[in-house]
C-alpha cells in the first residue's frame, strides 16, 4: 500500500511540474499557423524572421509582449534546430 501511495504522489508532482508550453509556441499556432499552415519556423535567418513579424504584428493583433514571446520562441526553435544539425 505505501508503494502505491508513493507512485500516486510522484505522479502528481511529476505532472505538476511538467513545463507548461511557452507562451510564443502558443501564439504561433493561434497567430501564424492559423494562415500560414505550412510555415517552418526554420527557413529563415533571425533578420528575415524581424522583418516579417514587424510586417505582421499589427495585422496579427500583438501587443508588444506577444511579439517579444512570439520572437524568442522563433528564435529558440531555429537555435535548437541548429544545434541538432551540429551533431
């Protein structure tokens, strides 16, 4: 019984402490995707990337703190699609 318990509370802690998506992954998928079903957040170099979401930010509806989160989930998703690529 008490290793059942034990289980039962790691689960829950476990599961309470998963990482909650980021908030830029988010508002890809409900800002860009929505029109944009095939956009690979890793055709393009950091520059281009500037450069497009200042062109849609308005047309997007982000306030200020919805672009920076949307851009550094960009950004992170081609770091580590780099890094891999390294390997």
């Amino acid at each position: 019984m008490a290793v059942v318990v034990a289980l039962g509370v790691s689960v829950i802690v476990a599961a309470e402490q998963a990482p909650a998506a980021p908030p830029g992954k988010k508002l890809y998928e409900a800002k860009c995707i929505r029109c944009h079903k095939d956009l690979d957040p890793t055709i393009y170099e950091d520059m281009t990337w500037k450069r497009w979401l200042w062109k849609m930010k308005d047309k997007a509806r982000l306030d200020n703190e919805e672009y920076g989160d949307l851009s550094d989930y960009l950004k992170g998703v081609r770091e580590a699609a780099k890094s891999r690529k390294a390997r």
